[in-house]
C-alpha cells in the first residue's frame, strides 16, 4: 500500500475532489426496474444516461446532431451516474474492487463508427476515480435510437468488496 493510499489522499473520494466533482443523488429508474443488483461480490448497474442534476437529459443522434466531443462529455457525465448509483448501493466507494465490465451504447447515425471515442468518456473516468481498480472490459456499440433519444447509456458490472 503506497503512502497516499495509507493516508487517505490516493481515494476515489481524494479524487471526486480534486476533479472538482460533486456526487448528485443517483438517478431514480425511469421504467419498471431498479438501479442496482447485488449478487454475491459482483453488482449490476442498470443502464444510466447523460442526465444532470437538475434532470435535463442530452439527447440527439451521435454522428449527425452531436459531434464525438461533446458526446465523450455526455458519457463521462453518465459515468458520473454510474458512480452515485455505486455510492447509493455501497455506502463507501472504498469497497469497488473493481470495475469490471462497462456496456456504453451510442445513439448513433448508420455511418457513424467512432464508438469507442464517445464511451472513452466514461472509461477515462472510471480510471481517474479508481486508479488501476478503474480498468475494465468493455463494449462501445452503436443503436438506432435510446430511451428518450439520450446520446448515450452505460451499464457497468462491479467487484465489491465486504
């Protein structure tokens, strides 16, 4: 254990900080489902979506309505999300072992093939709030349309620790 980790400074919440990022409440569901399943060490985030604080949700077709920056901003935003969903379901995200797996799906035009670029959004934050416990598999797909025309939605599969 390095010397930032021994005293607190090498954190997920040291590193909300520093990034200037301030949890909001996780987002509730917005159909018949829950945010989150605990089964075992392993627990499933629902699919969240590029929605802020005050509830406005980014919509538009990646490729044609919104360019892959802003979309990499919408997925990171998502990735934020994901990360009060994690905070809600644990109560500490010192206990994320890691993050294992991410599905992101774009809202994408037929022509559009820079998937990875928009869910690197989301990825590269996971890796600067957990460090190296923030390296995942993942899958960045494309689909003709998302819940309420969202540019993005993520869901994640987490190593818990008791």
């Amino acid at each position: 254990m390095s010397y930032a980790q021994e005293t607190g400074r090498d954190t997920p919440y040291a590193r909300l900080k520093h990034l200037g990022i301030v949890l909001p409440d996780a987002p509730p569901p917005i159909a018949n489902f829950i945010t989150h399943v605990r089964e075992g060490n392993l627990l499933f985030l629902s699919g969240q979506g590029p929605q802020e604080v005050d509830g406005f949700l980014h919509s538009g077709k990646v490729g044609a309505d919104v360019g892959v920056e802003v979309a990499y901003q919408h997925a990171r935003l998502t990735g934020i999300n994901l990360i009060a969903v994690m905070q809600q379901a644990l109560g500490d995200l010192n206990r994320v072992k890691r993050i294992v797996k991410l599905l992101g799906m774009v809202n994408a035009t037929a022509d559009f093939a820079e998937h990875p670029k928009v869910i690197n959004g989301c990825s590269d934050l996971m890796v600067e709030i957990f460090g190296e416990r923030g390296r995942h598999a993942r899958s960045a797909v494309g689909f003709g349309s998302l819940p309420n025309n969202i540019t993005v939605e993520i869901e994640a599969v987490i190593a818990v620790r008791d």
